[in-house]
C-alpha cells in the first residue's frame, strides 16, 4: 500500500478532529497553499448569497468562514469543526469580527434547526466524513427551501489545459504543492463519478446536485 492511499484511508476510518500538533501544522501549510483558490471561493459565496445565516462544515483554522464574514458584515457565519485545536485557532484568528463564531461539533449532528441556514460551504472536509451520507441529508434538513450547499474538495486528476492554467496562475511550487495535497486530502475522479455519486443518490440530494472541476477542487453544489 502506498503512503498516499494510507493516510487516506486513515483519514476516512476515523471520525475524530485533527490532533492538536497537525492542526498547527495545517495552519502553516493552508496559510501558504491554499489562501488563492479559496478567496476565489470567497468571492463566489459573497456574489451568491447576500444575508442571512451561512455555515461552514469543517471548518479549520477558520480562513474561510473569517473572510466570508469580513467582506460582507450581512451574514452570520458559522464554522463547525471537531477538532478542538482548529477551534481554538480560529477564534484566536476571529477575534474583532463580531459576525462569525465557531463552534466544536460533529457535521453528522449538526445542532440547528430544521429549515434555518440559508448557505452551506465545506472546503477539504468531505474526505473526512465516515459518515457523507448522513451529513448531507443532515444539510438538507438545516438548509431552507430553494438554498444550496456547495462542497469543495480534493481532486488530482484534472484536465491539461486545466493544469497549465494553474501551474500559470499559481506558479510551479504553487501547483505542485496543491495537486499533492489534493492526493491526500481528496477523492480521485473515478471515486466522485462512482463512490460519492452513489452516496449521492442515496441522499435526499439524489434529485438536485451537480459536481463540476473547478481550480484545484471539485466542487459539489446540492441544491434544496
């Protein structure tokens, strides 16, 4: 077996957050790799939803759920997580900006209300789910009728002209940084097209969802 596809594996077996010294070590290697393609994920949310109430699944060290609230002071945002060294370092990033709050819980319990949250985004957290099924149809039961989900993670096996595009915007270092990340922290195309599409089907999603390659992730768009 190779190293990749063990720490994958570990990753999916295992329904814990990331330990304190790896959530340290995420936040120096996020802070340099990942800042690009997620402020473009940033801008799409903000041009997307306008107010209201929005949720981040997995949410880390906090970069995104921060910027989202930063930039648009009509939304309340929330970042959930299991680890409880990503939590604290997000509110150590947090502090001042009175629209966001993160809090330590499971993406398969969400604590909120049937019909309350008006957006959902997850970056590079769908691999770790155990349990995916259970945390979209637990999406579908927060989200309100007619708002979307967009989840966002990992995928290695991108187009050339796509990979020229990158290696162009972000630079050699940049993109091979990124493409080995997403081998690690992500799903093959033929594991979206079969595995996740099956677990797809079996949520209450199965009617209303789309993936599409975008940057360095494959973005994952369900629709209530």
């Amino acid at each position: 077996m190779s190293l990749t596809k063990f720490i994958r594996d570990l990753q999916r077996r295992y329904n814990v957050g990331i330990p304190g010294p790896a959530a340290i070590f995420y936040n120096l290697i996020a802070i340099k790799i990942l800042r690009k393609p997620e402020r473009k994920i940033v801008d799409e949310v903000i041009k997307k939803i306008g107010s209201g109430t929005l949720l981040d699944l997995g949410s880390g060290t906090g970069f995104l759920a921060i910027e989202i609230a930063r930039k648009n002071p009509s939304l309340y945002v929330y970042g959930i997580d299991l680890s409880r060294q990503m939590i604290r370092i997000a509110r150590a990033h947090a502090k001042g900006i009175e629209n966001v709050q993160f809090k330590l819980g499971d993406a398969a319990k969400l604590l909120f209300e049937n019909d309350s949250i008006d957006f959902i985004v997850s970056t590079l957290s769908l691999h770790h789910w155990t349990r995916p099924a259970q945390v979209f149809n637990e999406c579908h039961r927060v989200l309100k009728i007619g708002k979307e989900a967009w989840i966002y993670d990992g995928c290695p096996d991108l187009p050339k002209e796509e990979s020229d595009r990158i290696k162009k915007e972000y630079g050699f270092l940049g993109y091979l940084f990124s493409t080995q990340i997403t081998k690690l922290y992500g799903f093959t195309l033929k594991e979206y097209q079969h595995e996740i599409k099956d677990i797809l089907e079996q949520s209450k999603f199965k009617d209303s969802y789309q993936m599409e390659l975008r940057d360095v992730w494959m973005k994952i768009t369900l629709k209530k």
